[in-house]
C-alpha cells in the first residue's frame, strides 16, 4: 500500500481506511445492515454494527461534505506537509 501510495502522489493510508469510508458510505446511503455485512465479510451482524458505531460523528460529516461538492468548487494548493499540490474546498 505503502508503494501504491506513493506512485498516486496521496499520503499513505491503510486498506482498513478503505473498509471504514465504504461502510460509512453505504451506511449513509440507507443500504441495510445485511448487505454491508456481507459485503464487509462480517459473520456477526453484532460486528458490523460495532464497526459502524466506530465511525465517528466527524468522519460522516467529513464524507458528506466530498459527496456534496462539485468539482468546480476545488481548488489546487500546496500541501503543509510534504510541498506538494492537493486539494481542498473552497470557502
């Protein structure tokens, strides 16, 4: 990941990043319990819903706001920790 990661230009994140955000998604989305446990490969439904009350309140509203904004409403800039370009939303 570490590699992937690097080449794309993003900083490093692990795979259990990528479980977190489409559970989040899909929990938002109204998609019920059943499917993201089993999309998730959970054998406890109990499982899936502790996973999803582990996503905090900051991470849902972190989420809502990148599926609200339209590309447009980006702008690039230098990045604080690394010098290199990224993007953030415009006020």
């Amino acid at each position: 990941m570490d590699g992937l990661c690097k080449k794309a230009g993003v900083r490093c994140f692990q795979f259990h990043a990528l479980r977190h955000s489409a559970a989040s998604l899909m929990e938002s989305r109204n998609i019920p319990i059943g499917s993201i446990q089993r999309i998730l490969g959970h054998s406890s439904r109990m499982t899936t819903e502790i996973y999803l009350h582990q996503i905090a309140q900051a991470d849902r509203h972190a989420i809502k706001v990148l599926e609200q904004s339209d590309s447009g409403d980006f702008l690039t800039h230098e990045s604080h920790t690394d010098g290199k370009s990224s993007l953030t939303q415009s006020p």
